[in-house]
C-alpha cells in the first residue's frame, strides 16, 4: 500500500507497552497501514515529512512536546495529518486547548479494542469521539448540580 493515503497510522509516544500494543492491534486491522512510530518530536516531524497525510495517535504528555502549541504547529504544517490524543489523564483547560485547536478526539489509554477502533474510525472520518471518562470530566459539574437538586 502507498504511504500516501488516509489510512496511514503514525504513532508518537514513549511508552513502551502502549506503543507496542497499538503496533499490533494496527497491523493486525488491515484497514489501517502502520507509516511509523516516533518517541521523540525530531523523529515525529521525519515521520510527518514522509507521511504527509493519515492519523496521528499520540500522547501530549508523553513525547518531548513544549506544551500543547507543539500539536497547533503540526496542525497548522501538516493540515491533513489527523490527530487522535490518547492519554493517561487530561485536565479540563487541556481539553478546551486541544478542543480550540480543533483537536476533537480523545481517549483514556485504559480504552480496550473496539473503543480504540471506534476512536480511530471516527477520527479518519473527522467526526468528534471522546471516552465515556472524557464525557465524564466535561459533565461532572452537571451530574454534581443535577443530584444536588434532586435531593432538595
């Protein structure tokens, strides 16, 4: 297959088992085409060069980014690079960053298979896909004032 396609996975992350497990799950789907894996941003930006066009699955608190800006830069030098951010934990000023970025899909790194594909679908598809803990984060102070009513 071209490296050139919408189907290009590129993974940008330090963490071993994560970026091992992703490997496997993206080249046993072949829907998808495994176009390179990068644990520092320098190796990310010679894969990008490559690539040009595909999915970005990557961990902003997990790479050498200088903060988030770093994925508005990828954005902004490789607009048909898609970005699908899967994190340990993400605060609610990170998601209205990346949400102000266009940055409209994210996940926890605890998501199983079929979430993960959901997530990677959705993104190549430029829908918006949270996880239900993402959902949750966002919502809190609803569900917070919403019990609080109901118990007055």
């Amino acid at each position: 297959m071209s490296t050139d396609k919408i189907n290009n996975v590129i993974i940008a992350d330090s963490q071993f088992l994560v970026v091992e497990s992703l490997k496997s799950l993206i080249e046993s789907d072949g829907r998808y085409v495994l176009a390179g894996v990068a644990d520092t941003q320098s190796d990310l930006y010679k894969i990008l060069d490559s690539v040009r066009s595909g999915l970005l699955i990557t961990d902003f608190a997990n790479i050498d980014y200088n903060g988030i800006n770093d994925l508005k830069n990828i954005r902004q030098e490789y607009p048909q690079i898609l970005i699908l951010i899967l994190t340990n934990s993400i605060s609610k000023t990170e998601f209205s960053e990346f949400s102000r970025l266009g940055i409209k899909n994210i996940i926890y790194k605890n998501a199983d298979k079929e979430e993960i594909f959901s997530a990677i679908k959705s993104t190549l598809k430029r829908r918006k896909f949270y996880s239900d803990e993402i959902l949750d984060l966002l919502l809190d102070p609803i569900r917070s004032e919403e019990r609080r009513v109901g118990k007055e």
